[in-house]
C-alpha cells in the first residue's frame, strides 16, 4: 500500500532529524496484527486485574514500563496540565505574532513555560523569491500569454530563470513526484509546482532551439491551447469570483431577505398593537398573520434530514475543520461534516477566506450512511442527502438572514445551514453573536424564523451550549422556544421551523475546565422527545402550531456534543443519554479513527506506522486542495501543525492500564512501543515541523508556527 511503504521508508528518517531517548527493543506491529481490544478485553485489562500504576484524577494510566522518570525525579504522578481547548470552537482577533516581553521570561535569560493560549500569531511568509508571471505559469516557454501589466509587471517572465534563481529547489519527498499530477493526470500549479521536474521537460525543435514544457502524467505535452489546464475537480461548491466581486460591490440583490426585513422592521409595533387587543374571533389575530411574508418554502417543504445512531458527525471546528482534515474523517467513517465556523456579514462582502470555507470534497455529497433502524421522518430520501453542511455566525437577524439566502443560492451542495449559538471567544461573544444568543431568545427565533424564510428547501439548524453561565442553564427554554415559538407567537406565526438542535453539554463560563455534562442533555433530550410527541405535562399551555412550520414532519433532531472519545462513549450517549446522534470534536482530531471504532464497535490500537499514514494522507489531501506550488505546500504544513497539536494527544491503546480512555485525561511523560510512537507523543512544536518536513520538505526559512496554546511554545530572554 503506497501511504504504508511511504510511512515505513520516512521511519528511517527520524534518525537523522531528530534525537531522542535511548529506546528499549521493541518492534511496531504491522496492520494486520494491530491490536484490538473489544468488550472483554477492556474487562481484563480493567478493574479485574490489580495494576502497579496508581489512578489519578486527570492523568491517563500509562503502563509502569513506559513511564520515563528523569534521574532524581519523583516518581510520583503530576496531573499534567489542561488545556484550554475554546479556540477550536471560534474565531478569534485576526492572528499576529505573540511577542513575548520581559515579564514572560525567567530570571538570566532561563525559559519560562507559557500557558493559556497564543491568541495572535502568524505564520511567517511563504513564497517564491522571485513571483512569476501569471501570463508564463502554464504556458509553454516559447507561446506565452499577453501580460495585461506589460512593461510594469514586475513578476518573472523568464522561466528558466524562475526555475534557477526564483525558487527553490524541487522537494524530494513522495519520491520527486507531484502528488496532484499523480491524482489528477496534471498539475494545476504549473511551473510553480515544487514537483515540476515530474511534470516538465525540455523539447528541442528542427530549427535547434529548445523548449521548456509542461507534460501530463503520461507525458504528453499540455496545455496546446494556453489554458491552465484542469483543476482539482473533486472539489465541489467553488464560488466563482465574480459573485465574490458583485458580494463586495454590494450589486447582489436579496429579494426575499429584503422583503422579509422590511416585514421585520414592522413587526414589533405591529405585533404590539395586536396583542393587546381582545382576540374576540373578529380577525385580530388573521389580520396580524395576513402582514406576514409567507416563505417560498415552509419548514415542512423543506428537504427532511435524518440523524441516527449510524451517522457519526464531525463537529464545526474552527482552523481544524478544513477541507482535507474533513475528508480524512470521512475515509475513516465520518457520516456527517459541517463547514469551519464563518463569519456572516464577511460572507456578504465576498470575502474570499470565508467563501473557502465553504468548499467541499465531492467524498462529503455522498448519502450518509442508513440503516433505518431509528425514527425515520416521513419523505426523507437517503439517495437525495449528503453529508456537508455550513455553519455561520451572526449578531444581528439581518445579517443571518441575508448570509443564508446567499449560502442556498450560491452553493449548489449543501445539507443544512447552522447557526452557531455556542461560540465562547471573547470577540465573538462581546459582538452578541456565538454563546450571546442564549441569553437573547428573541433575536434567536427572529434569526431561525428569517433564516427559514429565505432559505429555499435547505433546513435551518442550531447548535446551543448548556448557558451563558454555570448558575443559570438556559438550553431547555431556549430550545422549546426553537421547537415551537415563543408563547406570543406560535398560534399566529406558526413554530420558528427549527430542524435539529445540537447541545454542547458545558457553558460558556466553564470552558473546558470540567467535563461536559451528558446528565444535563439526556434531560433535553428527554424534554425534546415530550415537545415532539407533544404529550408533556406542558401540553395545556403550549397552543398547537401550524403544522406547515414544522420540521421533518413535525420531528426535532437531537445531536449531543462534548467528550467523546471511543465508541464506549458514543453508544453509551445514544443509547443512554437518548440523543440522536453524537457530534464529535476534539475527540476525531486527537484520533480520526474514533470513526472506524464505532463502525467497528471496538477500540483500535493503531500502530505508529499506521498514524504516520494518516499524516501522509493529510499532506497528500492538503496539496490537493491548496496546490503543489511554495503557498499551497505551507498552507498545508501550516494545517498539518495544527492537526498535529491535536493529533500528539493520543495515548496508544496498548501502554494504557485501564480503559475506557478518557479525552480529559492527560498523560505523564512516556516512551513509545518504538522510536517513531515516541516521537508522535511529542509535545514540542519543533518535532511536529520535523514531522511534517517527512512529507512537505524542509520549512523554509521565513516560515514559523506559534501553537496555538502557550503551553506547548517557549521564549527565552533578551539578551541584556
């Protein structure tokens, strides 16, 4: 298997590239042989037999001989720090380089550990020291295009001296061949590929002069016709740049959101006038719901969603939840992906990094996985779902409402549009979008109302925290209030139209300082089976809602969200808890394979060999979607770090005493089964970079990565 033989051959790299403790023999188990615990092997190597490691709170039980205890040391266990894990759930201030100041530093210069998390950074630059002209970039050397700047470009237009002096040189990994050439038959990059010496050659003509061209995988010439040639077409809801212009010029016009606003801007005096009148059968309630906009679609018109116990979701996650990292997720059994967090009102200024956002693999418009085994709406057609859905962010209903018309109209793939109610980032939460919305349920129906409205047929969905803060949970009245509408509102304006809730079981005070609370949400998920069955206690005072604007056939989706990290985990919510289905966040970037375990319903004990495969398939997947060329290299190894921050959390199956393990435990210092196992444990950012260096050649230079927690980065004084 090519990513196995490509692992197996960067092994014998770590030698040269990084220095590590001297190892005991051991030997890596190759994939067919990996070990497997199921049920009855968690009960052996659990509670039934006696272990010499001691259980601490917060630390995972490695295995006495895989401990390392420095000479003099203690040999006591420290439960290792918690990290704050908030900046994967959203965006924070626009990121610049931390520079450290004289009071992060230790006395005489010595390092002093960071903590908390690096809220601005940057990423050095990554580009070619000479630019080439976009008129030479996929042209033969003797047939170029006209260059628009003519005599003031200032990019190359000489390509045997970019070749020489503009870049550097061809990388050597994959074997000196160009992973998209190999994928795709040609290279979108161009001369710019840091592979091109696969995908080019030197043509000499009768009359003696010689000629560089591009060539295909079977080496033909191309392009004939000036033209780039194809680009990534696996790659699906590609905005074109055009509406992005037309977004930025403010020449998109809303029509339904228009329409709906200038209902909206009425309603509170309207509303306010009917409803203190005497509703005596002689209209007043009619006449209120006549000045209403009727959608083009209901809620009940709308394309009917399933989640069930097969469908695994990945949650939106911010940095984390870029394309090749989704479709890594989706090889190993994910069932449902949502788009990183954007930004609405960046959406309706056409901003380029928040439409990218929303691209997607062609893997994630495929049907998810049905067994039909659960509740199955009525109308719901597998052959027509897909897995991608988007999530966006909004502090004002009309910025909400406007960026879900332009997200139905402009993406031709998409499953659902969530509003994301959880965001605990200060910059977020301070501008009242994210976790803000609980404690303003009125503009949170107003913006699912008026995000149904202008949606077309695609569903509005929410994802929620328990509350704001830890003395006050307001999920329950928030979600009712999704489910059917305020009290005022519901007999004349019908129920918001609200098709799934996703509950992260924590608030936004608590961050990640304790585990998420799956009591609280078998409880909403128990209050949410009543309002869908309608046969609570509540059912004298909750007046029937028109059945046009429910959901689903009048059925709420549940999703739960917090601290998943096995199968154990996910079928004890399911079947426990009674939630739908689970949505899993750090949980699938410590181990992407979580997927596979619950398909499989067993843990796998994933052998070094195997991970560094995986790493490989995210640098393949990362110069797919970005390019081969110097930015799209970084890009990913910037990614890569990222994924790798998270990724260097596993604590391996086999050095574990007691299972089940536990996302919120952190382990001692340890050495691996083999020298490769030790080195993916590792906690230092510089061994991540070597890491990455296996796949994506050396970093250049100018290029640097801050994580994004302090506590995995270091400074040291000024001198003086």
């Amino acid at each position: 298997m090519e990513f196995q033989e490509s692992a197996k051959r960067s092994q014998d790299e770590i030698h040269d590239r990084v220095t590590t403790q001297q190892q005991e023999p051991t030997h890596d188990e190759p994939a067919s042989k990996r070990q497997r615990l199921d049920e009855s092997a968690e009960a052996q190597n659990g509670t039934t037999q006696k272990s010499p490691v001691e259980r601490v709170k917060g630390v995972a039980p490695i295995k006495a001989e895989y401990l390392v205890v420095a000479p003099g040391q203690s040999t006591k266990i420290v439960v290792p720090e918690v990290v704050n894990d908030d900046e994967a759930e959203g965006r924070a201030t626009i990121e610049h380089q931390q520079q450290g100041d004289s009071r992060d530093a230790g006395k005489g210069g010595k390092r002093k550990k960071k903590t908390g998390q690096n809220k601005e950074r940057t990423f050095g630059t990554f580009s070619d020291v000479q630019r080439l002209c976009n008129s030479v970039a996929w042209t033969t050397e003797f047939s170029p295009r006209s260059c628009k700047f003519g005599e003031r470009c200032n990019g190359l237009h000489d390509i045997r001296k970019y070749l020489k002096e503009g870049r550097r040189a061809d990388l050597d990994t994959f074997g000196g061949k160009c992973p998209t050439l190999s994928k795709f038959g040609k290279c979108p990059s161009g001369w710019r590929c840091l592979f091109v010496s696969s995908h080019s050659k030197e043509v000499e003509h009768e009359d003696g002069r010689k000629e560089l061209v591009l060539t295909d995988k079977d080496g033909n010439t191309y392009p004939d016709n000036g033209e780039t040639g194809e680009t990534n077409t696996e790659v699906v809801n590609n905005v074109e740049g055009q509406i992005k212009i037309d977004l930025s010029r403010k020449r998109v016009q809303f029509e339904k959101s228009d329409k709906y606003l200038e209902w909206l801007a009425k309603d509170t005096q309207i509303f306010r006038d009917h409803h203190h009148k005497q509703k005596d059968g002689n209209g007043e309630a009619l006449d209120y719901r006549a000045m209403y906009v009727e959608p083009p679609f209901k809620p009940s018109e709308k394309k009917r969603l399933y989640f069930g116990r097969e469908t695994p979701a990945l949650a939106p996650l911010t940095t984390q939840g870029n394309l090749p990292f989704r479709r890594l997720c989706v090889d190993l059994g994910c069932e449902l992906t949502y788009s990183e967090m954007a930004l609405g009102m960046p959406l309706l200024q056409g901003a380029k990094s928040d439409w990218t956002l929303m691209r997607a693999h062609k893997s994630e418009i495929t049907p998810p996985r049905f067994n039909g085994d659960g509740p199955i709406t009525q109308g719901y057609d597998n052959s027509k779902d897909l897995k991608f859905g988007a999530q966006i962010a909004a502090n004002v209903p009309w910025v909400a409402i406007k960026s879900s018309e332009a997200l139905a109209r402009f993406l031709p793939h998409l499953r659902l549009i969530d509003l994301n109610c959880g965001c605990p980032i200060d910059m977020v939460y301070k501008s009242g979008a994210g976790s803000a919305l609980l404690d303003a349920p009125s503009k949170l129906e107003r913006m699912i109302r008026g995000m149904n409205a202008v949606s077309e047929d695609v569903p509005i969905t929410a994802k929620i925290r328990m509350g704001v803060r830890d003395d006050k949970f307001t999920a329950q009245k928030n979600i009712e209030r999704l489910a059917l509408g305020s009290e005022d509102l519901r007999d004349v304006l019908g129920a918001p139209g609200c098709a799934a809730v996703t509950l992260h079981g924590r608030t936004r005070q608590q961050r990640y300082t304790r585990a998420a609370n799956w009591e609280y949400i078998a409880e909403t998920a128990a209050m949410i089976k009543r309002l869908n069955e309608k046969t609570d206690s509540l059912t004298d005072t909750i007046r029937e809602v028109d059945e046009r604007t429910l959901p689903n056939g009048g059925r709420m989706f549940f999703i739960g969200n917090g601290d998943c990290y096995s199968h154990v985990d996910y079928f004890d919510h399911v079947d426990n808890a009674k939630v739908d289905t689970v949505m899993i966040g750090r949980g699938a970037i410590i181990k992407p394979w979580i997927y596979e375990e619950i398909q499989t319903g067993q843990y796998l004990d994933k052998s070094a060999t195997e991970r560094l495969a995986y790493i490989e398939k995210f640098a393949r997947y990362g110069m797919e979607a970005w390019g081969s060329d110097e930015l799209g290299v970084n890009y990913t190894r910037r990614f890569l770090l990222e994924f790798l921050s998270f990724f260097s959390r596993y604590t391996p199956i086999g050095l574990l005493e007691y299972l089940p393990p536990s996302i919120n435990e952190r382990p001692p210092a340890y050495k691996g089964r083999n020298e490769l196992e030790t080195l993916l444990a590792s906690k230092d950012y510089k061994d991540w970079i070597k890491i990455s260096e296996m796949f994506l050649g050396p970093a250049p230079a100018t290029f640097s990565f801050t994580p994004k927690h302090k506590s995995n980065s270091y400074e040291i004084e000024a001198e003086g």
